[in-house]
C-alpha cells in the first residue's frame, strides 16, 4: 500500500520529488521501529506514541519529529479513503511542542553591497563571441552565478524553482516568470529592470555557447547540462563566503526568507509578499512580522533615551 500512496501523492496530488522521498522515509522508519511489520494493523496510537518517543530520544527536534507525524497521517489519511482504516490514529495523538524560530535574514546594507558589485563585473561586458572559448566560459560561469544569486534574493524564488526554470518561463515583453511552486501551483514574479537587463546578457553569452543544445533549462552547467540543487547550493556558498555580512548560514532558502524581511521593512503589505513568494495561505507569510517586530526593537532600546540607562 505504501507504493501505492506514494504514487498517489506524486500523480494526484501533485507533491514535488523531493516531499515524496521525505514521506517515503518518513512511512518506512515508523515500519522500522515496529519491526519490519508493513500490516496496517500496526497503525496504532499506541505504536504512534512509541514512534514519537524513539525519535525524541534519538536526538530528533520537535519540528522534524512533526514532519514524520505529518507523512504518517498523510498515509493513513490515504488507507481511511480506500476504507482500509476506520479513522486516523495519528488524529489522537498530541503532537511535541516545537519552538518557534525566526526566520534567518541578511543585512540590507550587505546585500544591496554584494548585488552592486555584481552589477558592476566586468564579467557582463565580456564579448560574447570573443575567439577564446575558455575565455566565453568564464565569462559565462560568472553572469551566472551571479544571476542565480541576483534571482534568488531579486524574486524570492525557492531553491527548486530556480532550479526547474525553463526557457520559456521567462517572458521578456512582460518582465516576468511564471513559476510552477509547490502542488503544481502557477504564480508570475515581476521583474524590475536591473534584474531583467542581466537575464537578456546572460540569456545572450548561454545562447552563444549552447545553442542548438537540447535543454531547454534556463541556467546550465558549464557543460551545458541541467543545473541541480546541490549545484545552486554550491554557487550560494562561493559567491557569499568570506564577505562581510553573511557570516551565518548561506543557503538560498536564507536569500528567500531576506527577500521577503526586506519587502516588509519596506512598506510592502503581507497579502502581496504571500502571493510573490507562493505561500498557499497568510500564515506562512505573517512570521516575517516577527523579524520586523524584532528589528523595532532593537531600534528602540538603542535610541530610547530611559534604554541607556
């Protein structure tokens, strides 16, 4: 049955490859706690509890002990419509309790720094058609990287959505990219001026160098192969280490979540970050309110006066 719901939840549902494989490993761990039984049987609150408990002890925090709980209640939400489950058993649980963590962000003034240093590489100017072909490469790989940087923070794309763009996302008359985000949902992300004069640079040095290339991908390998995530993960950590500002963790998801800080610092309403960044409900979106909130905050207790003393 597990095959089953998984292909349930690719097919019908829609859910990405990589949400698949965690609620694959999520249903078959819970499988191996109980022993290698896979009977449906063993869906018991009881068993549950214990399954909760093993992974606590094992070290596991709250929140992703949550997300095993959420893949099991998926499955047995799955067996309940095939009448295979009289109810839920993962509905009688309580669930651990997680602490909340604020979303991390990069400073605005590191960042408008890093993306002004970009725009004035030399790497754009490169001629495009220059003789040298490991020149034209190298002047590729570095627009792009570049750009991947550029997109991530410029449109609050995710990480799997940059990586999946295709060609024909890019809609130049308009200025915009319509994403395909999580369960299959279509949003389109406007695209300011800056940031759409280096996609037509980069778009012309990629079409220099792979035309008539099968992929269709918008950003390519150096071979012109499709990129994937570890690669994206790859030019975060390059373009962003060692520079001051970004000492932390440097993952586009952090880009993502800066993106969005800084909308909102900005006078941006909640309603319209959630619609750019694909949220499927505002709740999702009003946790950068926090990192808002916690900004004031240091605001004032630095410039109150009764905070000095």
């Amino acid at each position: 049955m597990l095959e089953q719901f998984l292909r349930y939840i690719e097919t019908e549902r829609r859910y990405s490859p990589r949400t698949v494989r965690l609620y694959a490993d999520a249903v078959q761990r819970f499988y191996d706690y109980i022993g290698g039984d896979d009977s449906i049987s063993v869906l018991q609150p009881l068993h549950i509890r214990g399954f909760i408990a093993s992974l606590l002890n094992g070290g596991l925090s709250s929140r992703s002990v949550n997300l095993h709980l959420s893949a099991l209640s998926s499955y047995c939400s799955y067996l309940c419509k095939q009448g295979l489950l009289q109810t839920n058993p993962v509905k009688k649980i309580q669930r651990p309790k997680e602490s909340h963590r604020l979303p991390e962000f990069y400073d605005r003034e590191a960042l408008e720094e890093l993306i002004s240093s970009f725009l004035e590489n030399s790497s754009w100017t490169g001629d495009s058609s220059e003789s040298d072909p490991s020149a034209r490469l190298e002047s590729f790989s570095a627009c792009r990287d570049m750009l991947i940087v550029m997109l991530l923070y410029g449109t609050g794309m995710r990480r799997a959505e940059l990586a999946g763009l295709r060609l024909e996302n890019f809609d130049e008359g308009r200025s915009v990219f319509t994403i395909t985000g999580k369960g299959a949902k279509e949003r389109q992300i406007p695209l300011v001026s800056w940031l759409k004069g280096k996609i037509l640079l980069y778009l012309q040095k990629r079409n220099a160098l792979f035309e008539g290339r099968s992929s269709s991908s918008f950003f390519v390998t150096d071979k012109g192969e499709d990129v994937y995530l570890a690669f994206v993960n790859n030019v975060i950590h390059k373009q962003l280490d060692g520079l001051r500002g970004f000492e932390g963790k440097k993952s586009p998801h952090v880009l993502r979540h800066s993106f969005a800080t800084h909308l909102l610092n900005g006078g941006a309403d909640l309603n319209s970050i959630k619609e750019v960044l694909g949220h499927s409900s505002l709740a999702a979106t009003q946790v950068y309110t926090h990192n808002s909130f916690e900004q004031l905050r240091k605001v004032y207790e630095n410039a109150h006066p009764h905070s000095r003393k």
